[in-house]
C-alpha cells in the first residue's frame, strides 16, 4: 500500500479540484472531467509505480 501513496493523493488532489469547481461554478462538467482525469492519471502512476509494461500506453 506505501508504493500507491503517490497515486491515492494525486487523484485524491483532482477529486478536490474537481468538487471545489463544481460547488462554486454548479457546472456538472468540472466534477466529471476532473474526475475521470484524476482516475487515468492516479491508475497509470500506480502501473507504472508496479513496473507493469503496458502504464504508459494507459496513461
């Protein structure tokens, strides 16, 4: 779990972006952009963080 540190807190960082951009704009758009950003980012950091071949091809 210590080598996923770096990947939960940069999605973790989007999903607050995204909800502080949602709450004072009310746009849906913010809240789902930045959240399927901060999944793709988060999820291939954690691929590339377990040496998997294909992480940056995700990313």
């Amino acid at each position: 779990m210590k080598k996923y540190r770096v990947s939960l807190s940069i999605w973790f960082v989007f999903e607050m972006v995204a909800l502080s951009l949602y709450i004072s704009t009310k746009n849906l758009f913010y809240l789902f952009n930045f959240t399927y950003i901060g999944t793709c980012v988060g999820v291939g950091t954690s691929l590339m963080s377990s040496n998997n071949k294909y992480a940056r091809n995700f990313v």
